[in-house]
C-alpha cells in the first residue's frame, strides 16, 4: 500500500507539473477575452504572483519610456519614475558609466538593471498577458508592427532635444519621409479591422506605434488626418481604461523646437515625491 501510495503521488506532481503552461495559456487567453469585454478583469497576472518592484529611470522627455509606461498603467502594474540623479545620487555625467551601455531609459526590476527601450517594452508587456498574443503568427505580427513603428523613433528628438535651425532641418527631413510610411500603417490598421492594428483588442506594439504618431502629431497636427483608419485607432488607444487616465496625467511637451522641456518638468506621474 505505501508503494502504490508513493506511485500515485509522484503521478499527481508530474500531472501538475504538467498542468502548469496551460494554466498560463489560459490565464493569458482569459485576459484577453476580458479585454474585448472592455477591460472588466485585471490585466495583469502580477496580483496572482510576487510582483516585481520596478522603477524607470529616465529623462523628463516624452521619447522611449512611454510605451513602456503606457503598458504598464494598461496592467495596473505598479512601478516608479526615477530620474538619473534619483537613481544615482549622481548627475547623468557621472551615472552614465553605471549603467550597462550608457544610455537611458533603463529599468530596474528587483534592483537589476534592465537596458534597451524595445527589451524594456517586450519585459514589460510579458508582464501583461492581454497584450501579447498566444498565436504564434499573431505574435510575430505583433512584433512586425512593433519594429514598423520604430523606423519613426527619429521623432523623438526632434520633439524633446533640437532647437532653431537643426530642430528646422531635423523636422523636416522627418516629414520628408514619413507621408509613405504612414500610409503603410495605415494599410495595416485598415486590414486588421481595428480598431488596432492586430483586430479588435489592444497589443503590446500598439503602444509604441501611438506614442511615434502622437509625437508627429505634436509637430504636424494634421500629421495623421488622411487617415481615418490611423485617427479611429489613436482614438481607440486614448480611450483604453487606465492608459487614458495616464495620458491625460502626463507632463506636457512644452516650447518644442525653441526651449523643449516637460510641464511640469519632472520624469513621469510616477516619481517619488
């Protein structure tokens, strides 16, 4: 009897062990149905499990944090802003070889560092199952538009850094090229029956392609209103429980192309007081 007891033990650990990916697998399908609900579940498996404590370290700019942001608040994942000289004790000057491959943002997870805008992104939205697609030509779709967005990271200075004469020449060497590439975002958004470009619910990549265009959209108001598609999902995305209540939050662009800075000019709703 002890045997067949041990037998029937070791059987139900390897069921469970063997259980465990499709319980994930169907967490992370059950998020995503409540996100074509309209968000009526938590999107975040952080609640279920030890969450990590985060904190971005960035610059007081509008550029590469904020889709992480962005995925970040659409979870309810809790995280801190920091600044440099927060994180460091230190100016940037001075913390610049601290960190991995001097460059911002960066991401402490638990105290380690995590560097790169698009492995910060990808960490975070693992950390959101609704947003990361369980197909596996869905997923690499996802990725796809993700990368697409990224060929207009250009924006991001021309927003937050140059000034006179090379913010002129900057823009406009951005604009030069960027009617063709909106048009093909806004192929892809036309055939995903949106109203975001993997269908009907909200993706990962879907932050980093808004935050491109709101930025261009700073520059150029009109930037993106040939496009009905491309103005219903800008529309979708700001309308995204949590995520419209962060963007509304957010510090402002400010004097863009003469003295840009961020009103009020702190690194994010989320830093320490």
């Amino acid at each position: 009897h002890r045997s067949a007891n041990r037998s029937a033990q070791m059987l139900l650990k390897s069921v469970h062990r063997l259980a465990r990916p499709s319980l994930l697998v169907a967490a992370g399908t059950f998020a995503g149905e409540a996100a074509l609900r309209g968000f009526s579940q938590p999107a975040s498996v952080c609640e279920s499990a030890a969450a990590p404590q985060l904190t971005m370290i960035y610059f007081p700019v509008r550029a590469l944090a904020e889709p992480a942001r962005m995925i970040l608040e659409f979870g309810g994942v809790a995280y801190e802003d920091a600044s440099p000289q927060q994180a460091y004790g230190v100016p940037w000057k001075d913390a610049k070889d601290k960190t991995p491959f001097g460059q911002l943002p960066l991401l402490l997870v638990d105290g380690k560092e995590l560097a790169q805008a698009g492995a910060i992104i990808r960490y975070c939205a693992a950390l959101v199952p609704a947003l990361v697609p369980a197909e596996p030509l869905e997923a690499a779709r996802c990725d796809m538009i993700f990368e697409a967005a990224r060929e207009l990271d250009a924006v991001n200075p021309i927003v937050n850094v140059f000034r006179g004469e090379a913010f002129d020449a900057k823009k406009a060497a951005f604009f030069d090229s960027f009617p063709a590439k909106l048009a093909r975002l806004a192929r892809q958004l036309r055939e995903s029956e949106g109203p975001f470009s993997c269908g009907a619910a909200p993706r990962w990549c879907d932050f980093m392609l808004y935050h491109n265009l709101d930025n261009a959209r700073l520059l150029e108001p009109a930037a993106l209103d040939a496009y009905p598609e491309v103005r219903t999902f800008m529309a979708a995305v700001e309308a995204t429980p949590r995520v419209a209540e962060f963007l509304q939050a957010r510090p402002k662009p400010v004097d863009i192309g003469t003295k840009p800075m961020l009103e009020p000019n702190v690194p994010g709703i989320r830093v320490k007081k």
